[in-house]
C-alpha cells in the first residue's frame, strides 16, 4: 500500500525477521568478497533509494550511526524515510559518517575523504552503500584475498573511471580504510577494504 502524502514509505513487512535477514545478507556478502547475493524483501522506499540500499540502512543505521548523502540526495521524501525509520543522524561531513549512501556513483568523492579508522580502531571508518545499475560475478575486476578460495571476479556499472585505482590505494591502507557495498536493485556485493583488486 503506498503511504499518505506527508507521511514516509512504509519499511520492513515484519522489522525484526526482515532485518535479521538483511543482516546475514550482509555479512555473507562481506564474507565472501564479489559474491552476489539477492535479498529476498519486499520494499518501496522513496526514490532515488533502492530497495536493496534501503534494506541495509534498516537493518544496520541507527542513533548512533552519522550517515551521509551526496549533494542533491536528500530529498525530503528520502530524509524523511531515514528518519523514521533508522533514526540515524545526517552529516554532511563525509568524515564522520558511519555510513554513506551513493546515489550516483559517478558523482561519488574520493574514498580517502570518508572516515579511515586507525591501527587500533579500523572499525571506526565509513561504510559506503554505492548504488549502480548493474552487477555481474562473470566479468570485470579480479578479486583476490580472505574469504575468496583463488579469485572472484565482479563488475559494476556505472562507476567512476579511476575507483579501481582507488580501491587498490585503499586495500594498501589496510586495517585502515573503507568498506563498500555495491547494490543494484534487490542485489548487493561487497568489496571489504581486505579484498586485493585488479584488471
């Protein structure tokens, strides 16, 4: 059922079964660097979010988790629905985000202008949730490292020219450095700062 004018979308059918299910999507897709995986979830979240973006920031945003979103994204319908739901504080810093939402990655800033983590606290970097059109496991970058048996291989589209020189900048500042999750629809992949990328 669409919502009333005024009021945000409606988010999960069932919050606490949908979200353990986003979360272990998560985390298998974190595991295993490249793999795509399907959420199998019903939502309409207020353009320009996709389902599977939108899925993520309910399962994982929350008082405690500044987000970000580029120029241009926040919408009120969007802002709106974060609110309601995540309850998540909106930055504008790219910084001091916990996590960022890409609506258009060719816009998206440099990974080293978000938050990196430190040697002893990797886990306080940004999380970039970057959406694209496209993604497929049988073409495009060379996945190597943990959680990978020999490689992987993942492509995406659309995405900025030079962020493989980027991401191969960003795998070289580990522990430090950030984690992507790419999305394209109800689908996501992750490319976690371990994972070694090339052509």
């Amino acid at each position: 059922m669409p919502a009333l004018p005024g009021t945000p979308a409606p988010g999960f059918g069932d919050p606490v079964h949908d979200a353990q299910a986003c979360f272990r999507a998560v985390l298998d897709a974190m595991a295993r660097p490249g793999r795509i995986v399907d959420l199998d979830l019903e939502l309409a979240p207020p353009s320009p979010l996709q389902p599977a973006s939108a899925a993520m920031l309910l399962s994982l945003a929350d008082f405690d988790t500044p987000l970000w979103l580029e120029p241009g994204a926040g919408a009120e319908a969007l802002t709106g629905f974060l609110r309601f739901h995540c309850g998540c504080p909106l930055t504008a810093n790219p910084g001091e985000a916990a996590f960022a939402l890409v609506t258009d990655p060719l816009a998206m800033p440099p990974l080293e202008e978000f938050a990196q983590g430190s040697d002893d606290y990797p886990d306080r970097s940004t999380t970039l949730i970057v959406q694209v059109d496209r993604l497929a496991s049988d073409t495009g970058w060379t996945l190597r490292g943990p959680g990978i048996a020999e490689s992987a291989q993942l492509s995406a589209a659309p995405l900025a020219a030079d962020l493989v020189t980027q991401l191969q900048t960003n795998h070289r500042r580990y522990p430090r450095g950030v984690d992507l999750v790419l999305t394209a629809h109800r689908r996501l992949a992750a490319l976690p700062r371990s994972t070694r990328i090339g052509d």
